[in-house]
C-alpha cells in the first residue's frame, strides 16, 4: 500500500470535470489558509460550550437527540468561521465545474478522532462505506464530500482512504444492499406506510449498516483491491463522490491526533430524493421523497441548506414523533 491521495490527477476547467467524472475524486493542495482551518475546527468544537442547552444525555430518546443535533447544525452556519470554510471560493469555484451548476452546502462536520482508533471498528475490515444510501440526486452525480485535515495526517493515525473509480461500481449499491438482507425492503416500506420509533429506524439502518461493511469488504478481497490512504497536509482538500468506496485504516498509534472536517454538498437544479430512489419508484407512495425546495440560503460566499440535516430524518416517518 505505498501509493496514496497525494496529487490532483487535472487542474482546470473542463478537464477538472473528466477527471472527477472518471477518478471519482480530485485533490487540491494548499487551497484553505492553515489558519482558517484550525478556527473552524475550534469553532465547530467549541458548540457545544457555546450553547449549553444543546447539550443532550447520551441515554436521551434518539429523537431527543437528534433534534439537538440538528439545532447544532443550523448554529454551526450562524459562525463565520465555520462559513469561510464551507463557503470557501476556491472551493465552490471548483464545486462549479464539477457540478456544472451551484453548490449548496448541508452541514460542516468535526472528527476529533480516527475511527480507526475506535475499538468497535477494529474487525471492520477497514470500515468500507459509501454516502450513497441518504440522500441522491437526479440527475446523478449531484452530490460530494469535502474532506480536509485539520491535523497534517499521519500514516499511523488511522487515515482515511478510498478506492479510485469505484463510484462507477457502486452507484446502485443501494438497491443491491437492501436486497441482499432479507425483509429488509418490507420492512422498510412498512415503516415508511405505518410509521416508526426513532430507534426503530436507527436499527434498521444499522442492521444495514452491518451488512454492507460486510458485502463491500468481500467485494474488496475478491477483487484484490487496494485502498489508497489519504495522507494529506492542513490546508490541503479531498473531494469525493456520494458514491466512491471508503473507509478508515486502523490506527497503528492512537495517541497521534487526526482531526478532520468535512462538509456535504448538492448541486442547485438537481432532484432531491431522500433516503434513495434505489429503494423504492415514482408510483410507490410509500417509497423515496422528493424535496423540491430550491430557496436555499443565499450568503455572501454561496448557498446553504440548514435544514438538511432535519430533512433527512424527518423523512422517515414517525422519527420525530
């Protein structure tokens, strides 16, 4: 494993939107000032000290939760520095080629850890996962991560890494996830036709959950594919595609510290399905939403969607409730 994300495969233009159609990722060095980089982590780690009432037990019903995660969220975009990261112009103006169309960004997020320091995820098998089974798009391809480090990453710290070109793989993941766990498609319109406790949700997405690590690590060792860590430096960036292959390395040394940040983005224009249209069709009333707002939040520097995090909750019926 001596290769690794460290160079952006094209540079400009139309040739930064090939490359991300065909490699499912591009990197971009030295793009975010190193200063920036560490006020929005402070930011983003100091929220829960800054609104106290936020703060919510562990033990807490998941709705209880998860709503105190969302307000959590809708404040993090109240913070400039938080904003100067998201909104970054050197970011969006490559989130444009991309996309071909404006970037909306969802929600800003810190790690102050590796999970692959995690002992829960030790026989993981490296965690593989994709961001494909939420929200998607129509047209596809409508969505993306970014990733930056907060800490320059240390190959014994746990790096994340991600398969190259594997987003043209597992576009339909989805489909072939929920039907490669028996019951798992009833179940699932069941709880969408009835209504459901959040904790019944969180269950089933995580029974899930379990299964695809599973499913995609076999895919991994029958296709002797090698994953490639990403060691990359503060103010360096990784964006990614809903639908590429990724996960997490152990940590060889879990006193090192590996924080990072990443934000989810949309494109502007696209259908928003929740859940994934994989998972159910146009004329099944009890399968995906579609959300058809398009007045994001308009700032100084784009466009933010504060309510997409609740959104997607939300559209599980009854987790709220």
């Amino acid at each position: 494993m001596t290769a690794s994300a460290n160079r952006t495969p094209a540079s400009t233009g139309a040739d930064l939107r090939a490359s991300f159609a065909e490699n499912g990722f591009l990197v971009l060095h030295g793009i975010l000032p190193v200063d920036d980089v560490e006020a929005c982590a402070t930011a983003l780690a100091g929220l829960r000290q800054a609104y106290p009432d936020l703060n919510v037990a562990l033990d807490a019903p998941a709705r209880d939760r998860f709503d105190a995660m969302d307000r959590l969220t809708r404040r993090a975009y109240e913070n400039e520095a938080i904003e100067n990261i998201a909104l970054h112009a050197g970011i969006q103006n490559v989130l444009r080629q991309i996309f071909g169309q404006e970037p909306v960004a969802r929600y800003t997020r810190l790690l102050a850890e590796s999970p692959g320091s995690l002992a829960v995820n030790a026989a993981r098998r490296g965690t593989p996962h994709l961001h494909n089974f939420g929200q998607v798009t129509r047209p596809p391809g409508g969505r993306v991560i970014v990733w930056t480090p907060v800490d320059d990453v240390h190959p014994d710290a746990g790096p994340m890494w991600f398969l190259p070109k594997s987003h043209l793989e597992f576009a339909s993941f989805p489909d072939r996830l929920i039907d490669a766990v028996p019951g798992a498609r009833e179940q699932l319109h069941r709880m969408w036709a009835d209504g459901a406790s959040a904790e019944t949700w969180l269950a089933w997405h995580g029974e899930l959950g379990d299964h695809s690590m599973e499913i995609l690590a076999d895919w991994m060792d029958q296709h002797a594919a090698w994953p490639v860590p990403v060691i990359l430096r503060r103010g360096d960036v990784l964006i990614f595609s809903n639908d590429l292959l990724h996960g997490t390395l152990p940590a060889k040394n879990p006193q090192l510290s590996r924080r990072i940040m990443f934000t989810h983005y949309h494109a502007d224009g696209r259908e928003l399905w929740e859940i994934g249209d994989a998972l159910g069709s146009d004329e099944n009333q009890d399968g995906p939403r579609l959300y058809q707002q398009t007045d994001w939040v308009r700032r100084d520097g784009g466009l933010i969607d504060p309510d997409g995090f609740r959104r997607f909750y939300a559209s599980m019926k009854g987790f709220f409730s």
